[in-house]
C-alpha cells in the first residue's frame, strides 16, 4: 500500500476522534453551565422564564477582550423544543458566538452566556445563516432571582434573554453587536452528514448520546405556555 495513503488512512480517524471530543466537551461544558446557574436560587435565571423558552443556547467559556471596546469568541450548542413543546428537545446544533461590543470591559477572561428564546420568531431567527444582537433580533439582558412582574412583562417584549456568568458573578448582559450563526461544520462532524440548522432544530436528526446530561437538566422544566 502507498505510504501516504497508508498515513491518512491512519491519521484520519485519530483526527475524527480528537474532533468528537471537542464536541462532547462542548455538550458536557454545557450541561454543567446550566446545572450551576439555575440553581443559583435567587441569583439564577426565574424559573418560569426557562419553562417558557422555545430553544435554550449554552455557551461555556466565552472569550471576551478589551477596554472600553471588546470583542468576544465562543462556541456552545442550542437546542429547541419540538411539537409545540410537547416533544421533547431537539438534538444540539452548534452554534459561534462573535462579534464586538462597546461598553464598560476592563481585561480579558471567559464568560458563560445562556440564551433563552422566548417565541417563535426567535426561533427563525437562530435558523438563519447569521444574525446581529440588537440589529436583526431583539435581544435584552434577563431578569434575575425573584424578578418583580414589572421586570418579568419588559423581558417577555423580548425574543432573547441573554444571562452571563462570569468569575462567579452572574446576571442578565448585553450582547450589542455580537453575530450568531450555525456552525455547519461543526454539525457535520457531529452527525456524520452534512444537516442544516433547520433539520436539527425541527428534531430530524437523532441526538448524541454526549446530549443526555443537557437533556436532564432542560427536563427539569416542563414547558409552560406563555
């Protein structure tokens, strides 16, 4: 056999693997995230405002840089409920996070964000090849804790609630200006063919198994209709 192709046929799956385990990280990351922030009592996301949501994103470690003007980097995966909420979760899409922002920053670090979807039109919103926060959706920094009704009626106005932790502080945050899209790649990797973020999202294609500790925590919170 030609050693070249001897080589790739050695190399290619070590890389597939390495590319599985990036994925599945990504999956468990997020299923920790979620873990820790919504059972931060009175400093978590209300509860009532996760029952309501139509797809939940998790993004672990999202990097942000910069004084004054930033700019922010991640990855993390979203999933949305099926059949009007009665089927269950779709299987994760992966989704990048990037893009600027202008605000008070000060330093470098990582930051978990969560996204929560509050209707329909967001939905379709996560299903194009890319949108800006505050341009193509409404996006607003959620309501924490105990929220009074004032703050909770404001944040259904919006078809994104945005929540960040970050060095064990936790709260609603603005994403001005930061871009969302599928990763198509990614998804690719993970499903074996190539799948769009429609598919996905609509629940056509199986989960992983590396999504069962994701789909505990979001069963925790049976859908509530608005």
């Amino acid at each position: 056999m030609n050693k070249a192709l001897l080589g790739l046929l050695i190399v290619a799956p070590l890389f597939a693997d390495k590319d599985m385990d990036e994925h599945n990280k990504w999956m468990r990351e997020s299923a920790t995230t979620l873990q820790e922030i919504t059972n931060a009592g009175d400093r978590g996301i209300p509860e009532h405002l996760i029952r309501r949501a139509e797809c939940v994103a998790v993004i672990p470690n999202l990097k942000r840089a910069g004084f004054i003007v930033g700019a922010k980097y991640g990855k993390g995966v979203l999933t949305c409920r099926t059949q009007g909420g009665q089927g269950g979760w779709s299987a994760p899409a992966i989704m990048r996070v990037e893009g600027g922002s202008i605000g008070i920053q000060i330093g470098a670090g990582e930051t978990d964000v969560i996204l929560l979807v509050m209707g329909e039109s967001g939905k379709n919103r996560l299903m194009k090849d890319k949108f800006t926060v505050g341009g193509d959706a409404s996006v607003m920094a959620g309501p924490v804790g105990r929220s009074t009704q004032a703050e909770t009626d404001a944040s259904m106005k919006a078809e994104i609630l945005a929540y960040s932790r970050s060095r064990g502080l936790f709260g609603g945050v603005s994403l001005e200006g930061a871009t969302l899209r599928p990763d198509n790649d990614d998804d690719a990797k993970i499903y074996g063919r190539p799948v769009s973020v429609e598919e996905i999202l609509h629940g056509h294609v199986t989960p992983p198994p590396a999504a069962s500790a994701l789909y505990s925590e979001l069963n925790r919170f049976p859908y509530e209709s608005h």
